[in-house]
C-alpha cells in the first residue's frame, strides 16, 4: 500500500510538471527569446494574442463593425468612417474565407532607434499564418499576401483605454515610434482624399499663412488638383531627412520625413489610367503640434523654408506679406550664385537623356532591364505603364514610342532641374528655344526636343512659374 500511495504521488507530481511546461509552450513571446517571459509579459502576450485573433476573424466573416471597433482611435480622428473602412475591405480582391487564421507568435517592440520625439508607450506586433484551407491542388490558395492595409500577416497592436488595438502594419517602418505625426499624416491625406482645403490648410505649418496662403491658393504641389486621391499608404516616418542645409540639432529634433505611396484617378494626360506617385513630406513640430511644413527636399532647403525654421526672416523682409515677394531677392544674396541667364545655352545632347543608367532612346526592353529595378505594369487596355516607384514609364501597345516621367521630387535631370525649379531656372539651363503648350488651371508644358535624337524633354510650369512635372519621351 505504501508503494501504492508513493506511486500515485509521483503520479500526481508528473502530471502537474507535464501541464505547466504545455501551457507555457502555448504561448511563445516571440521567436528568440533567450530569458523566460515574466507572468505580465505572458499575460499581455495572451491579450494580444487574442484580440489579434478576433479582429481577423471579424474581418473574416465580415462582421466589419466589430473589426472597424477594434482598429486604432487614431484612423477615426483622421476622419476614416466606417462606410470607407467597410468600401476598402469590399474592393480586396483577397478572400480570408479561404485561410485558416492562426497568431503564430507575438513580441514587445525594443528599441532600435533614440530621437527626442520618440513615444515609449508599449507595442506588440503578431505574426499570423494563413493557412489555405484547400486539400486538392485546385483549391489551394496561393502564397497569401494582402492587397489592403487593415489586413497584413505581421500587425501592429497598441494598448488605448485599456484594450488592445490594431494599428498598423510592420512594413510601415516608424510609425510605432513617432504615432503622432503617423496620425497628423493619416489626417492630411484624408483630407486630400476628401479634397477639403480648408481642412488641408488648418494641418499645414504656421509658415504658409505668414507668406500669405489661403485655403483658396492651396496649389497642384498640394495634390488637391489634378484627379482624385484612390488609395494611399504610409510606408515610413523617419528622422532620416537627407537635407543638404545644416540646420542646428534643436531644428532637426523638430522635422520628420514621412513617405506616402498613393494613387490617384483622372490625372490629366494619363488617358484615364490610375496614376501612382511616391512623395517624402516633411512635417515640423510646432505647439506641440505636428504640421506639414516641407513638399519636397529642394523646398526644405530655400531660403523661406530656412529663415522661418531658424527664425531669421525678419532679416529678409519688413513684414510677413513682403517676404514671399521679397524670396528671389533673398536667395540672390545667400546663396551662391547661379549661371548667368543666357538665351544661348547648349543645344540638346545625348547626354541630356541618360538618365539612371539608361538611355532614352533605347529600345524599351532594354531600358526595363537597364534599370535594374523591380517593376510592376500597372496599365489597362492598350496602354502599358510600368511603375517603378521612383518613375514610371507609358508606352501604347504596339508602338516603339515611350515616356518616361519623374514621380520622386527628389530626381535630377542632368543639367540640375527638379521639382519646385523656377521656370527662370529651366531657360538658364535649357534655353528658350523651346515649344509651349497651355493646360488646364493656368499650367502650361514647355518642351525642348532634338529631331536627331528623336527625344525630348518636358517640363510641366504651374501658373506660379514652377516645374511640377518633368518626363522623358522618345518618338520614333
């Protein structure tokens, strides 16, 4: 009996062991852990675990309320409505019926970058397998991937009134680190979205209405003209802002970068197709408050842009309403000079068209394949358009003829133009030996062209008399 009852103890003992180590294999904090979670750790791994695991499920029997509850507070203060959350959902060609849904492991943000505007509230990310349900190799599912952002197989969650919410998508880099200018971000391009002006100028920098803007004179740079935004995605917040201008560490502790991909619809001269455009947008901190302050890198380096940051525009004009009129004259005496403006700049060379390691003029297939960049044709019917994110190239099926036009602000032609140039600055460098065209709002397209090489170049001018768009073409 004695053995008997020794044995049951151990028994007893054994099985106590077995549970525990099961329970905690249930629940990985993540994949490498070296030291074992502590029972908070665990705890709130469970917790977002779970709400992980209802909101895609929610979203996979199409209970959209439910799912649109459990996303973040920051997409509803950016004005996304249930309606828009529920359309972009409903426009997914991806059909999460297919997959079994399982949070594989779950992981607390650690540090990986210091800046003075960093948030240390706590984030989780959760890693998801989608699994195909399919059995024959008819109905397996393809490799999953996600063509809508509320849908990712790593996910954000952050912790807002106590519960557990999803809020972006790993592949959006920064975001966790910096969510008040992701969420100033989210605001300024719904409101772009919604083509609200006014909406637009109450989220810009205090700069613009000291050199006289208005709702009303918000212009193209702005994408509140020229077609209407489709979709847009948030990809990176960063204090990496590669600007040229030496600003002083205090300045720099209030700048961001944010870079947008979005499409947009009805663009002029598209020919009806989608138009895609990366951007980097600077914002600026200001009364605790992130603004857009800069539309491009070249802007963040004039003259107006740096005496308002550095608080030296007095120095440049009398009053707020001069100094904009007055910038052409400040540049002149801060800046090197540029070349003399002469009519007799040199004619158009092959040079003018080498571009990225290609040659406008070659044959198109190997211009795809000079550029030794990943693409995607985005085009319809008997148009091709591939898009490689920093450019994007149209050709009419069937033609030899191609174009390429510039989508990063931030390109050069050779001879030094980009967007944001002076129009003065274009004849400087190319000329005025040049055609002229009149567009829509006042814009009107300047082109050089050399009949030798049967290429040209174009340049877009807004009605303030600057570059807003810039393409290679070639015509056989």
């Amino acid at each position: 009996m004695a053995y008997k009852k020794k044995f049951n103890y151990l028994f007893v003992i054994l099985l106590i062991v077995l549970l525990a180590a099961c329970s905690s294999k249930d629940l990985p904090l993540s994949e490498g852990d070296q030291a074992p979670p502590d029972k908070e750790q665990i705890s709130e791994a469970k917790a977002v675990t779970s709400e992980a695991l209802d909101y895609l499920t929610a979203l996979q029997n199409q209970n959209y309320s439910k799912a649109y509850e459990m996303v973040s507070s920051i997409y509803k203060d950016a004005g996304i409505t249930e309606e828009e959350f529920v359309t972009e959902l409903q426009d997914s060609e991806l059909e999460l019926s297919n997959y079994d849904i399982e949070v594989m492991y779950v992981r607390e943000r650690t540090a990986s970058e210091t800046s003075v505007t960093n948030q240390s509230e706590p984030y989780f990310s959760a890693s998801i397998q989608f699994k195909s349900k399919g059995e024959t190799r008819e109905e397996v599912q393809p490799t999953f991937e996600s063509d809508v952002r509320w849908i990712s197989d790593k996910i954000w969650l952050r912790k807002e009134n106590g519960e557990w919410k999803y809020f972006a998508n790993e592949e959006q880099d920064g975001v966790t680190w910096k969510p008040e200018v992701y969420a100033a971000a989210l605001s300024y391009m719904e409101a772009i979205k919604d083509q609200d002006a006014n909406r637009v100028f109450n989220l810009m920098s205090n700069f613009y209405p000291e050199y006289g803007e208005t709702p009303d004179s918000i212009n193209v740079g702005l994408e509140l003209q020229d077609g209407y935004m489709v979709e847009y995605k948030i990809f990176r917040v960063t204090d990496n802002l590669e600007l040229s201008k030496g600003y002083s560490q205090e300045i720099l502790d209030s700048l961001v970068r944010v870079d947008i991909r979005y499409t947009k619809e009805g663009v002029e001269g598209s020919g009806g197709l989608l138009s895609s455009k990366v951007r980097s947008w600077y914002f600026h901190l200001e009364n605790d408050e992130w603004k857009l302050l800069g539309l491009s890198k070249s802007k963040m380096n004039q003259v107006s842009h740096v005496c308002y940051l550095e608080n030296t525009c007095d120095q440049y004009g009398s009053n707020n309403n001069s100094r904009a009129e007055n910038e052409s004259d400040n540049h002149t005496s801060q800046t090197p000079e540029e070349p003399p403006t002469t009519p007799e700049a040199e004619p158009l060379s092959k040079r003018d068209f080498e571009f990225m390691g290609i040659s406008i003029g070659m044959p198109l297939n190997e211009v795809l394949t000079g550029l030794n960049m990943p693409y995607e044709n985005t085009g319809e019917d008997d148009i091709n358009v591939y898009w490689f994110g920093d450019i994007s190239i149209y050709q009419s099926i069937g033609s030899e003829d191609y174009t390429l036009a510039f989508i990063n602000d931030d390109l050069v032609t050779v001879r030094g133009i980009s967007k944001g140039d002076s129009f003065e600055k274009v004849k400087e460098l190319y000329g005025t030996n040049y055609s002229e065209e009149l567009l829509y709002h006042q814009n009107k397209l300047i082109t050089y062209e050399s009949s030798e090489l049967k290429c040209s170049i174009q340049f877009t001018i807004t009605s303030e008399e600057e570059v807003s768009k810039i393409s290679y073409s070639y015509t056989n």
